[in-house]
C-alpha cells in the first residue's frame, strides 16, 4: 500500500522530551489542586467572615474597656476602707497640761489635820526626848520606831550627855544621829525640863543649833518639833513639883516654838491644844501627878501624831523655796 492511501501519523520521534516533560507538569499542577481545594475550602469561611481594617474599628471595645479590671473588693478591704473613711483628720495632739506642783508646807502654821496614817508609818520614825517621850514609848502602841529619850533630859544635853546605846557603845543625842541610821520621820519633844532656866533666849538658842544639827545629819527626815502641852497646876502642888513647873513658864516657851518652826523650817505639831482641856491645861484625869500622863493620855498622843502628817513632797517643797 502506498503511503498516499493512509493520513500520515504524527512522528513520536519528532515531538520530543519536550512535550512529555509539560504533560506531566500539568498532570501535578492538577493534581495539587485537588489536594489543596478540601484546605482552602474550610479556610475560606473564615477570611470571609473576619471584618475587614474599618469593621475592625467599629467592633473593638474602647481602650478604656481594654484595661485592666481593678482588682476583686474584699470584705477586709472594705472594712480597711471603711475605717479610714470613718477615721477623723488627724489634729496636732495638745501638749499635756503640766502636773501641778505640790502645794508647799506653811512653816509659819501648826500641821493641820490629815487622813489618818498605818501603823507602820512609824517603822522608819526617831523619837528625841524626855520622860514624857518615854511614857510614850512605853505606854502607847507605837510599833517599829526608835526612841532617842530619858529621864530629865534637856535641850542643852544633846551634845554632852550620853544617853542613847548604839551596839554596846553609848553616844550623846548628836552623835547617836551622825553615827546611827538615817530616818525619814523626827519627832522632838523637849523643854519641860528647862523651865527652870532664866528668860527663853538660851532656850531658844541652844534648840535652833540643836534643829541645824539634826538637819544636817538626816537630811531625808522631815523634822516635826512639838510643842509644851500645860501642866495640872491643882496636881503638881499636891505632888510638890519644883515652883518653875508652872503655865505662865510653859506659856513663854510656845512663844519661842513657832519661831524655831519658821527659821529652822520644821514642821510645829500643837500638843498644846490637843491635850489640854477647855480651860487650856492638862486634865486630872489625864495625869498622875500634874506633869507626867496616863496611859490614855499617851494614847491620845499617838492618835495626833497618826493625824497630823507632812508629806515628804510638800515639806521639801518649802525646804527649797519652791
């Protein structure tokens, strides 16, 4: 057969590796295709939906919404919040008022009355005197304290006559209170025996050295000087005292009491009048024999001294002029 009779077939030889290698390009470019529409297809929706720059803006919460939420109230925080709500302004704290000052002993007066003391306010006490100081120790109910006392003792013995036993030596009055302890109660009663001396002035004389001495030996002690309490006039001639025993004497030596009180600044107790009667001398019933008391009458004695009391504030108050 000749080649005229039959369509000439495309030359394989003349197409080339061109042809195929593009065949198989876009057999895999259409192969990827399938692979990739079932992805795009469930991402499409989404980049559909998503709003575009200007939805954005109008769908975003302000930036004030943006910020941080403040924190949860709690019940504590509310109860702090509270207080300080309620808390006032702070003010400048006033300056405290000053403490008043002790209101200083008058020396130039008589201890007044007081509220009654203990027992044991005597227990650091020193009594300086004569026998109607011993009729005291002996016969009232005092407790604790230390008598410096005897029998005839008189104001111009306190530096010559040894009369007070201080661990088995015997010591004059002024000795005895450099030597022995120190107190912080004094109490002095002297001068019954030295009536008989002429006038008052030596009297007066000998007592205010003798109150600078005691000064300056115990100078913590607030020194109480008591005066002469009268004498029984009726009594005393019966029991034949000494004619110098008598109230006009007595009388003279007060006088000189208030001012040893003022110059020495010690404390003045008026035995006195708290253990005369109405007509201003010692009762018969309060004595044995016109001078000396009974054992009420020491007792009376001590119910004054436990009532009339200085305090330590208010008698070194005045001591130092403040």
């Amino acid at each position: 057969m000749s080649a005229s009779k039959y369509p000439k077939r495309a030359d394989r030889s003349q197409r080339g590796p061109g042809l195929t290698l593009g065949l198989l390009l876009a057999a895999a470019a259409v192969c990827l295709c399938l692979l990739l529409i079932p992805s795009l297809g469930k991402g499409a929706p989404a980049a559909a939906n998503t709003p575009g720059p200007a939805a954005r803006a109008s769908q975003s919460p302000q930036v004030a919404a943006e910020t941080t939420p403040a924190a949860e109230t709690t019940p504590a925080a509310v109860e702090t919040t509270q207080a300080a709500a309620e808390t006032p302004q702070a003010t400048p704290e006033a300056t405290p008022a000053a403490t008043p000052a002790v209101a200083a002993f008058d020396f130039s007066k008589p201890v007044p009355q007081s509220e009654p003391v203990e027992m044991d306010y005597f227990s650091d006490a020193l009594f300086i005197g004569d026998s109607r100081t011993d009729g005291l120790k002996i016969y009232s109910t005092i407790k604790g304290a230390t008598f410096y006392c005897y029998k005839g003792l008189n104001i111009f013995d306190m530096s010559k006559r040894k009369v007070v036993e201080m661990n088995g030596t015997t010591y004059t009055v002024t000795e005895a209170l450099a030597k022995g302890p120190q107190y912080k109660k004094i109490y002095i009663s002297l001068g019954i025996n030295e009536l008989g001396y002429p006038g008052t002035d030596s009297f007066r004389n000998a007592f205010k050295t003798f109150l600078e001495q005691v000064k300056a030996a115990q100078p913590n002690a607030v020194i109480y000087l008591q005066n002469l309490v009268p004498v029984n006039p009726t009594i005393c001639a019966q029991k034949k005292q000494p004619s110098y025993v008598n109230n006009q004497r007595v009388a003279d030596f007060n006088g000189v009491f208030p001012q040893l009180a003022q110059e020495c600044q010690v404390a003045l107790l008026d035995m006195k009048t708290a253990l005369s009667d109405a007509n201003g001398i010692l009762p018969a019933e309060a004595t044995v024999d016109g001078v000396h008391y009974t054992r009420a009458w020491y007792q009376k004695w001590q119910e004054y001294l436990m009532c009339h009391v200085v305090t330590p504030e208010a008698y070194f108050a005045a001591r130092s002029g403040t």
